[in-house]
C-alpha cells in the first residue's frame, strides 16, 4: 500500500508519520490554499463583471444625446 506522502522543502515526509500537530498544521495549509484559489476565481469573476457593467455604462452615456444649453 502506497502512503500518502508530503514534500516540505525538498523533502518526502509519510502523512502518517507525521505528529497529530503536525497534520493538523497540514490540513490548514491545504484548505488555505484551496479557499485562496477559490477566491481567486472568484476575484477573477467579479474583475470581469467589474469591467463589463463599466463598459456599458460608458456605452450608455456616451451613446445618449448631448443637451443643448439655451444662451
């Protein structure tokens, strides 16, 4: 049976000879850096949503008549 393994500067550490601390503190490691690519997508998500409710803003203004000033 193969054992999950964990390479921590260069090094293959067996997950199961790791202390109890030790996997805790690997378990955190993995689900931060699973919520940060979630939060990348998701701030990759909204950076388009962003720039394409600008553009139709702009599109809006720009495409409504000028009005005219009476002197």
């Amino acid at each position: 049976m193969s054992d999950e393994t964990v390479k921590i500067n260069d090094v293959e550490y067996p997950v199961s000879e790791l202390t109890n601390e030790q996997q805790y503190f690997l378990a955190q490691v993995n689900d931060l850096r699973n919520k940060t690519g979630q939060l990348r997508f998701q701030l990759d998500q909204l950076a388009i949503s962003e720039q394409h409710f600008s553009k139709m803003l702009i599109e809006s203004v720009e495409g409504e008549p000028e009005e005219k000033t009476v002197n």
